[in-house]
C-alpha cells in the first residue's frame, strides 16, 4: 500500500494544528493550572493520611503531573471529523478517493497528536518551577527498562484511545449524533483509566471491574510503569495486556466500520 | 457485444430500490417505530440503461427527486444497486471503490472537496499525494488551469474565504488534478453569476476537446446542456425517458419555431394563411406567429407578411429546450410532441 498520501494528511493536520496559535497558550495555561490545583489537592490529602498504597507523595505528584500531559495526547479526538463528514454527507467524498477513511482519519490523528507533543514541552517545562514553588516536583522514570516501557505503554495508549473514539464516531452511521454516547464513554473512562485517581486507590471491587476494562491501559498502565508501581515481569504483563486489547478493539473497530460503510453503499445512508 | 468493449461507461439495466421503516405518527408511534418491521420501498432508479462513448459529453437531467444522484452514486461506487450492472472505465464501482475512484473526477456544486482550512495549492498538494501524480504532471495541470481558470489570484487564499465562483473553479481544478478519463458533475454551475457560469462551460469544453475527458453533467441549468452536450439523456420518476441528441428532441417534439414581426402599421388587418403556421397573439403593430420548421421555410414567411404591410423588425426564436422538456415532464414523451407519421 502506498503510505504517502497518509503522511501528507498528518503533515497537513499537523500545520493546520499550527495556525491556531492562540489555542496553544491556552491549552498550556490549563495544563498548568490543573497541575497547580492538583499537586495542591494531593499534598493536603497525603498531609492528613500518610503514604497510600506503596506510593509516595512525590510519586503521586509526578503520576498526576503526566496524566495531565497524556491528557494532551488523549484529548485530540481526530476520528469525531467522521462524525461531522456523516452528518453533512461529505463522507461520499472521501468514499470516492482511492484512499481509507480510517487510515486518513488516523494519520490526521497523528498530526495533530504531533503538535500536541510540541504543546507538552512548554506545559512540562514550566511545570517544574511552578511545582517547585510548591516544594513539589516530579520524578523522572524509575529506570531505563520503565523510560522505554512508558513510552511503548503511550504508543499503545494512543492507538487503543484512537480506536475508541473512532468506535464512537462510526456510531454516527446509526444515530447521526453521539454526543450522548461520548459523554459517557468519557465519563466512564476518566474513572475508570486512572487518570483522575490512580485505581489502586479504588475500593476492591471496582479496582476489579477497572482492571478488567481496556480504559486501564489508556492512564493506569503508562504511569504505573513510569512511578515504579510495576516492575520487571509487571511491566511486561502489562504491555501484553494493552496489546490484547488493542488487537481485540482493533478487529471490532474495523468491523463496526465496515457495517457502517455498508449502511451507506447498500442504503444509501 | 463487441462494440461494448469501446464504452467507457457502460450501465446495464441499473435499478435501485431503497428500503426504510414506515414511520408512525405521534409519540407512541415514534417509540413503535423503533421496534417496527413495517417497511416501506421506494424505486429511486428503475431499469437505467445508457452507454458512453469516450470523450461523449452527455446530460444527464431530469426533475428534482428523478433519480439523478442516485444513478451518480452508483456509478461513483458508492452505493450498490439493487440489481442491474454498470462499469465505469471496465470496472465495477462498488466492488473495488478505491481502483474506481482513480479513474473518476467529481465535482459538486452544493459541496465542496477543497480542504476548508487550507490554502486552495494546499489541497491540490494533498490531492497530489492521494492521487500518486507526478510532479512534472501536476506543474503542468497547475498552469494550465491557472490560465483557463485565472487561479492565480487567490491560490494562497484559505478555501473559507474564497467567494463561490471561486471556490467552484479550485473544485474543477481540484477533479481535474489526476487526468480522470470520467468526470462526473453534479450541479457545476448552481448560484454561479454569468461571468463564473461562462468560465466553467469554457472550462469543461476545452478538457473535453483537448483530453478527451467524458463528462456526465447532471444539471437544472438547460443552458449548460445546450451548450454544451450533443447528447442528452432524460430521466423521471428513475426511468429513462429519452436518450439521443438533442437537434432530435427538439425536432421531434418542438417543431414549432417563433416569428415576432413588428410592422410600421397596425398589424391587425394583417392574416396569413399558410399551412403551418398559426397565429398566436396580435398587439398593435407587432404580430407573434408560430411555424412548422419541417414545412414552413422562414424566408418565405417572412415575403408573404411584407406583401400585407411594411415590415420594421422579424426575429425568429428556435423552441427552447427547456421548454420542451417541461412539457415532457408535464404530459409524458408520448403526448408531448406531435403524433409520429
């Protein structure tokens, strides 16, 4: 297959990204201001109770810290175009190009998620001072082993994220609005990934359901490897973990798409 | 069938049939829709058959709701007939889309296929990239659409911010950039002022000629036809109505031609009696007549009305197409046009 076209749509989507100039200052002032609240909020908590669940305060902060930037990644959302493409019928347009919608929408993805990537060295950078203000500050990786595991627990991450926003998206075939569907997704999934509150805090019980569930491997899995939590055969548990699931997403994305398409070639939408 | 080889585009008895639920009225009916099994058909195109010739530039018109777009769609690949078969450049759309869309251009007028937010040479750029071209190629489509359509001026320009003849003529260039053999057009010139909608119809004549490019021109606009088509095809309620030229339409069902004749004199002691002609309105010193091309000749209409008074003006109107296909619409081909001999 030729890949040139999808690298020319991640180009394009990464200086379309680039235009929007004023978004960058904002987008990183909110970062930081959540950084603030949240290293606020979590050295008050640990003041009053103590070390919780083998993490340290400083881990805490770091782990809240990243989530915050991985949010960044996450939060592109370049598959909900489709829903867009569907409801105004552009969609018949792209069905037209020698090319993949989904594979198009994800090269986009890519794009923007590259300038988003731009958009976390300022947020990281200025964080440290504001966090050392705070006599807070955030560790580096446990070791080389996590360094490299937090980063191929991202990239799959990043692509188990695409993939549930792009399940979402296809629902548009169907019900030409998803708003509704995407809240929820979303709310289940900031509790349940671990990017609010590190699951091991959870009560038993919905610790169990959390782990169970693909969102885990969005949050919970990159920063349990980057603060130490997992260590040698852990990591590599959970990499293999993500990597199901990612699989397993993968096969129902593509035929949820297909059926999608389908309803639109056969029924004409 | 040997000479079915040749055709570029080849439509076999295409029909297309959508499905959907009944839909109830009131809220308890809209809760039992979603549960229904009621269904209801709807014929969108019945038993469509054309052939293309390379290099033809037909019209492909009929009433809104006839079936036009939905004859496009399945020609494009985008939708699967319901049965019937159709090639399009020796390949069947909707089972390899992709290998369709190579040899297609489209173009929308109600849609556009230029990226929004992109400067108009961004999208040709990407459209490069999708379509494989080379670069040779694309510097040399680049001018020459710059010159037929005078792109320069707003080639930097946001798509966004272009005006709609503008942006209508990066979407030509834009369908044009891979050399498609088909190029589809959907409503090419609609809300276009006569300045863009002349442009365009150079435009497509000029590809036409020089590439040999096929068009289908699905329209409202019968001065785009006339213009430009030798060829039309007509359809209703998804059937084909008529397909030929269309000197023969008009010959077949406008024979009549319009004579006005302005006299120096009052007109109304003014009578011709000549067979096939009649006389359709007198207004002082003008007089409207209406003539038989077939056994009328214009000249000597026009001597036999100077001997009854002094002629000042005569204008001579060929029926216009738009007029014939509305009565076509209106009374069915059969009753349109005189009966056959």
């Amino acid at each position: 297959m030729n890949l040139a076209p999808y690298a020319e749509f991640a180009k394009r989507a990464f200086s379309r990204e680039a235009t929007y100039r004023a978004e960058v200052f904002t987008r990183v002032g909110s970062v930081l201001l959540r950084v603030f609240l949240l290293s606020t909020l979590w050295t008050a908590l640990y003041r009053n109770n103590g070390a919780k669940q083998g993490i340290s305060l400083e881990s805490m902060i770091t782990y809240a810290t990243l989530a915050l930037l991985l949010d960044l990644i996450y939060g592109v959302n370049g598959a909900y175009v489709i829903r867009q493409k569907i409801r105004e019928g552009s969609i018949a347009i792209d069905f037209m190009r020698p090319i993949s919608v989904p594979l198009y929408v994800f090269a986009d993805t890519v794009g923007q998620t590259g300038f988003a990537l731009v958009q976390i060295v300022p947020a990281l950078v200025l964080s440290f001072p504001l966090l050392g203000l705070m006599h807070a500050h955030v560790g580096g990786p446990s070791g080389g082993i996590a360094a490299l595991g937090f980063v191929a627990s991202v990239a799959l991450g990043f692509l188990l994220n695409f993939l549930i926003d792009l399940i979402m998206a296809t629902a548009t075939f169907w019900t030409m609005e998803i708003f509704g569907i995407q809240i929820m997704v979303q709310f289940i999934s900031s509790l349940l990934s671990g990017s609010l509150v590190p699951l091991y805090f959870f009560p038993n019980g919905l610790q169990k359901i959390a782990f169970a569930l693909p969102f885990a491997g969005l949050y919970n899995a990159p920063l349990s490897i980057y603060i130490g939590k997992w260590q040698g055969r852990d990591i590599a548990l959970g990499l293999g973990e993500q990597a199901l699931w990612l699989a397993l997403i993968w096969f129902a994305a593509m035929a949820f798409w297909r059926r999608g398409e389908r309803r639109v070639v056969v029924q004409g939408g | 069938m040997a000479a079915a080889i040749n055709m570029i585009i080849q439509a076999s008895h295409l029909t297309k049939q959508f499905k959907s639920v009944r839909r109830k009225e009131g809220v308890l009916g809209t809760l039992a829709t979603l549960f229904s099994h009621d269904y209801e058909f709807k014929d969108a195109v019945t038993d469509v058959s054309f052939d293309l010739e390379p290099g033809e530039l037909v019209g492909y018109i009929g009433p809104n709701g006839a079936g036009k777009s939905t004859t496009i769609k399945m020609l494009t690949g985008i939708l699967v007939p319901t049965s019937g078969h159709c090639t399009v450049n020796g390949i069947v759309p909707w089972q390899d889309r992709q290998a369709n869309g190579r040899g297609i251009g489209v173009v929308f007028g109600q849609r556009t296929q230029l990226y929004w937010d992109l400067p108009l040479v961004e999208s040709f750029r990407l459209l490069k990239a999708i379509y494989g071209v080379s670069q040779a190629s694309y510097d040399r489509h680049l001018k020459k659409f710059s010159e037929l359509l005078g792109l320069d001026e707003f080639m930097r320009t946001p798509v966004r911010q272009l005006s709609l003849g503008q942006r209508m003529r990066g979407d030509f260039a834009a369908a044009m950039m891979h050399e498609p053999a088909v190029v589809f057009l959907d409503e090419p010139t609609i809300g276009l002022d006569v300045v863009a909608k002349e442009a365009i119809r150079n435009f497509i004549a000029s590809v036409n000629k020089e590439r040999g490019t096929t068009f289908i021109l699905t329209t409202h606009d019968l001065n785009d036809v006339e213009k430009l088509c030798a060829r039309i095809i007509l359809i209703d309620h998804g059937r084909k109505l008529y397909d030929g030229s269309i000197d023969a339409i008009k010959k077949r069902y406008g024979p009549n031609r319009l004579l006005t004749a302005d006299f120096l004199t009052d007109a109304a002691g003014v009578d011709i009696r000549m067979p096939g002609v009649a006389v359709l309105e007198r207004d002082g010193q003008r007089i409207r007549l209406e003539f038989e091309r077939e056994r009328v000749r214009a000249d000597e209409l026009i001597v036999a009305l100077s001997r009854q008074a002094d002629l000042k003006d005569v204008t001579i109107a060929e029926p216009e197409l738009e007029t014939i296909i509305r009565q076509i619409y209106e009374r069915g081909l059969d009753r349109s046009g005189p009966a056959p001999q």
